[in-house]
C-alpha cells in the first residue's frame, strides 16, 4: 500500500466525500515562538528575547504530489515588545503517517514592520518591506482533530538589499483539523516527464552591483552571461523536486570612486557558481519551476590611488551567498528542454581595512535573464 493510499486516500470501497471548496478553512493554529532565535539561518539576534503569538490559518489541499498534500496557509506573527512583526502567505507541502505523525515544509512571502537599515542598534535591518518566508514543521496528530507541532519560520531578502540581516522564529504550536483531508481529483490530461538527468546552457543579460557599504554607493555594470549547468529531478505526478549547479565563469570587475579624490574602490570577480533545490509543477509540457540555494563566488577587493598606483589595501577569498530564482521550461520532445529564467545571486564579503581611513564591506548582487537549452537522458 502507498504512503499516499495510508495517509491521505480515503478507504477503499468508501463512497466519494463532498470535498469542501477548494479555498475553504481546512485548519487553525495558535502557538508561541521564541523572538530572533540565536545560532539558526540568520546567525545571530539583536532584538529583545519575548515569545511572539502566532496564529495560522490552512486551507483545503490543493493537489497532491509525493505522497503528500499542498495547501495554502496565511498566517502572522505578533511581538508585544514592539519589535518585529510579521504576516505571511505560504504554500505548505505535507506528510502525514497513518499513526499520527506529520511534517510539512513550506515557501512564501512575508511582510514586516520591522526597520529596513541600520538605524536602530537593537533592530535587526531586513532591507525590505516583503521578504521570502520558509518555515518547516513537526507534530503529532490525535483522532480528534487536535495537534501539537513544533515549527520554526525564517525571513530574509536574499542578499537582494544592501542589509539582510533576516529573522528566524522557533516554538510550539496547537491545532485543530475541522475535517478529514481527501485528494482532490485531477485531470492529469498528457503531460511531459522532466524526471531523471540532465545537462545544458546558457546564455542572456545580467545586470551587477558592488556596494562598498561605507565608502560609496557602489558600483554598478551591464554585461553579457553564459554557462552551463546540471541537474537530476524527481516527478510525482505533476509535481517535481530536484537539484542543480550551474557555472558561469565569465569574470567581471566593478569599481568607483571612494574615500576621497583619486581613490578607486574595486571588486573583481572570478566567475559566479551556484547549487540549488529545484522546485515545480508540470502544465503539459511546460514546468514552471522556483529554484533556490547556494551561491558561490571567488572574489577580490581592493582600494587603490590612482595617482600614485599604490594599492592601499586587498583582500581575497571566496564569497558564500543565496541563488535564488524562477523560470518556465517547455519540453517539445521526451529529451530537449527549453527554459527562460531570471536567477539572482547575492554574496555578502568580508571587511577590509584601509590603514589610516576604517573598515568597510562589499556586497555582490548580480540578476541574469537568461534563456538556456537542456538535453534530459530519461
């Protein structure tokens, strides 16, 4: 028997439920989760320790995938310190075994009230108003509706900002199911296999940005992308979960004016690298996919007079960041894909120190439109 037949399908023999509607209240939760939790994706806290009130809103499943259930979710997250609060919407994937126990995963956006930039020493600077919402959660469930969970969330703008400080929040939860969970029938209808291994290129237009975040505005430059990547995906049904690295070698350097008269601050990189969870859903012979993960780019920094040709100070290394993006991929045979995507990959870089002037710290923004060509070996 399934994962899918145990947890979520209704008896064999049974007669077909009344389905809710689609967007009807499936679910309700309440908890209380700990305020900027230390040592997590956002490395450390500045804000006041409270337990903020959450409260979350589930609606009916919306398809079924992976033995498991999507279903959207609404939901806010409430500190009475007067610090940062939050609303979010997501769309949760969950699982759940015949004896009770569930575990979901979920991606959306999030709005907050909390500061944009460094203006308040114990506020975190977020950087924008809306940032992308992960959250992951695990519990129990009785027969009678009610559940216990532990669930933690993270908000963050993806080194898309010039401060991305981001914000996680951990707790415990107590729920209450309204009604049995059925999946909905669909009409698959034909649709095209993405699942297995794959290779392809690309190429396209990105746009970069350095911010020398204590000296200048930063620099900014135009150019042309290309590279390759690699992949393997999964499909259940029209569901799709996978992995992916992409390479794109191509070296550029930025740089402005800083600090006083002839001065150049520059940042030279060495090619941007990235690996990343792959995520979609198959509309015929399209997939219409999210990506996100690791970004990776070997850099250097430096301040130099450019006058006398002396360099006042360098630094190099390898940047570690967040690659996030989305796209569309049409298959018009079995094995050739064609994609458009936009990707964006922000890398955050260490302090450098200029003798006789301070300390400041680069940040790397690049966003790609790009189109690209696959070949899948199913």
């Amino acid at each position: 028997m399934s994962l899918c037949a145990m947890a979520l399908c209704e008896p064999a023999g049974a007669e077909p439920p009344d389905l809710p509607p689609l967007f009807a209240v499936s679910e309700i939760k309440i908890g209380a989760l700990e305020h900027d939790t230390p040592g997590l994706w956002s490395g450390f806290s500045r804000e006041r320790a409270a337990a903020d009130a959450n409260f979350e809103i589930l609606f009916t499943p919306w398809a079924t995938t992976f033995g498991g259930y999507l279903r959207p979710a609404i939901g806010t997250t409430i500190n009475f310190n007067g610090d940062t609060s939050k609303a979010y919407a997501d769309l949760r994937w969950e699982i759940e075994a015949p004896w009770g126990v569930f575990f979901a995963i979920g991606l959306g956006a999030a709005i907050h009230d909390g500061h944009l930039s460094l203006d308040a020493p114990n506020a975190k600077a977020l950087g924008a108003p809306v940032l992308f919402h992960p959250s992951a959660e695990l519990g129990y469930r009785f027969d009678n509706g009610l559940s216990i969970s532990l669930f933690a969330d993270h908000m963050s703008n993806a080194f898309s900002r010039r401060y991305n400080e981001g914000m996680d929040t951990v707790g415990a939860r107590l729920g209450y199911r309204f009604t049995p969970l059925f999946p909905r029938a669909t009409n698959e209808g034909p649709i095209s296999d993405f699942s297995g291994p794959y290779i392809g290129v690309f190429a396209g237009a990105k746009f970069e940005n350095a911010d020398w975040l204590d000296f200048s505005g930063g620099a900014t430059g135009y150019g042309f992308a290309w590279g390759g990547f690699v992949g393997y995906l999964w499909q259940s049904g029209r569901g799709v979960v996978g992995v992916e690295a992409d390479a794109s070698p191509l070296k550029t350097g930025l740089s402005t004016g800083c600090i006083g008269p002839a001065i150049d601050c520059r940042t030279d990189i060495d090619g941007i690298y990235s690996v990343r969870a792959r995520v979609g859903w198959v509309f015929g012979p399209a997939l219409l996919y999210g990506t996100a993960g690791l970004a990776i780019a070997p850099w250097r920094m430096s301040v130099r007079n450019t006058i006398t040709a002396t360099e006042l100070a360098s630094s190099s290394s390898t940047g570690f960041g967040v690659a996030v993006g989305t796209g569309i991929e049409f298959q018009p045979t079995p094995h050739l894909g064609l994609r458009a995507e936009v990707m964006h990959y922000g890398v955050p870089m260490l302090d450098l120190f200029v003798p006789g002037v301070g300390s400041t710290s680069d940040h790397l923004e690049s966003t790609a439109a790009r189109a690209g060509i696959a070949w899948y070996f199913n």
